[in-house]
C-alpha cells in the first residue's frame, strides 16, 4: 500500500488489522518501508516464556557423601 494512501487510511487499517490479524506492507516510491501487524502476535508472554528451559540437578546446597581430597590430610 502506498504510503499516502496509509496516510488518510490508517485509523481504519489499524483497527481492521487488530480485529482480523494480517498485515499491511506499506511502501513508498514502490518500495516497502513498514509493516503494520497486530501487536499481539509480536509480542510473547512473559509469564512461562522460559518454560522448559531449565534443566534440575538436585539439591546444590545440601551436603556430599563424599570425603574431599582436601578433608583427608
């Protein structure tokens, strides 16, 4: 979409853009410049994003088992 037509439609490009999702490629002088999409599929939650990430080795703190080369002497 050319950029001056962007210009005098934008209000109701970005409202139908929310409510339907897509996007809308605006150019200027035949080239595209921007992308205008819905800010809900750019953005990811924070809350759980790192989901499975993490790998448990047990309790870190808690005593070893094991005497220590620098124990026996």
């Amino acid at each position: 979409m050319p950029a001056g037509l962007f210009k005098a439609r934008c209000l109701e490009l970005m409202d139908r853009v929310n409510a339907e999702g897509g996007e809308v490629v605006i150019t200027k002088y035949g080239r595209p410049v921007a992308k205008l999409v819905p800010a809900h599929s750019v953005s990811t939650p924070a809350f759980g994003a790192l989901r499975g990430t993490v790998t448990w080795y047990g309790d870190l703190i808690a005593p070893v088992d094991k005497t220590w080369e620098a124990q026996r002497g």
